[in-house]
C-alpha cells in the first residue's frame, strides 16, 4: 500500500451535532483535504496538542504519552489505513527499539498521539481518493469556521463565576465538565 503524509489544518464545530467537530486533514503535496469527524474532547486535545499547551494534571492521551515514555516506547508513525461505513481506521507503530508492534487505534486519538509524540501521519492513498476534497469544498458545507477553545483552567472558573452570577446553570454545567476534564477528574 502507498501512503502519503497528512496535516492537521484546521477543526469547525459541525452544524448537525453541537459536541461533534471536523477535522480537516491537509495533503500539501496534492492539494486534498480530508474531513474527519471527531468528539469535542479529541479537538480539545489536537488543539492543545497543536499550541503546546498542557493541563495542570495528565489527561488521556499525555498519560499514554507518559507509560510510553516511562517504558522507553516510540510512536513511530500514525497511518490511516481504511475508511468503512463512514469510519476511518488507524494503527499506531510502536517500537521498544528492537521490535515494532502496530496498535489499532481511532484516528482521532492517533492524531493526538502522534502530535505529542512529533511522529508522522501517513494515510492510505486510497483512503484519500475515497474520502478527499477540493481545498474550499468543505467550507461550503459549514457554518461555524471555528475550532474549539483550549481554555486554562483559570478562564473557565472565571467563565463558570460568571455563569453562577447569570444563574445559567445549564452552561455551568457545561464548564464544570471542562475543569474536570482538565483537573484530570471524571465529568
């Protein structure tokens, strides 16, 4: 099978599902992008992971990051291999230095890894035919060009004072979720 590298180029909330995204694959050698709908968390994380910022306590992925550092392991690439139904399928390739073990993986969770980790993102050539787009094509199809927030824990308990002060408990709610995800903790 022949890859090619691909970059993440930019996230926009989805119109149909609030807490749903679409990450937009770059192919700079060929001009396509691949739209990838990933969880609101796994944005949070690319973004984080994209301006090198870091929560107080590990979150998921930088704990993965940490075992493997911990046990002298190496992401030596992230490939998307298949898309079926709607899915896009990943490995990690990991290696201890004598051997290398492939590790499947959602796409959005190997994206992260890789970030992290400054590994390549390889996908499937025929992935790419199958699911690419002109540059500008997707921007058509959404409204919301943003991408989301990666807040410091002291702006979301500002914005959760400033909620509780609204009494708009639902969107308190909604941030206290946020500092326990950052805190590490359970939503």
């Amino acid at each position: 099978m022949k890859y090619t590298p691909v970059y993440p180029l930019q996230i926009s909330q989805t119109m149909s599902m609030s807490d749903s995204y679409i990450l937009v694959l770059d192919t700079p050698e060929m001009g396509k992008h691949v739209p990838v709908l990933i969880g609101e968390a796994e944005a949070q994380a690319i973004v984080m992971a994209i301006e090198q910022r870091h929560a107080r306590r590990p979150l998921t992925h930088n704990l993965i990051c940490n075992i493997m550092e911990e046990y002298m392991l190496t992401l030596k690439q992230v490939t998307i291999d298949r898309f079926d139904e709607g899915v896009f399928y990943s490995t990690l390739y990991v290696s201890d230095g004598f051997t290398e073990k492939k590790i499947d993986s959602r796409t959005s969770d190997a994206v992260v890894l890789a970030l992290l980790q400054q590994s390549n993102i390889l996908i499937n050539m025929q992935v790419l035919e199958e699911t690419s787009m002109e540059p500008g094509a997707l921007e058509d199809n959404l409204p919301h060009k943003r991408r989301p927030q990666a807040e410091t824990l002291e702006e979301l308990e500002a914005k959760l004072h400033q909620c509780e002060q609204d009494e708009d408990y639902e969107q308190a709610a909604e941030i206290m979720k946020r500092i326990n995800q950052l805190k590490g903790g359970k939503e």
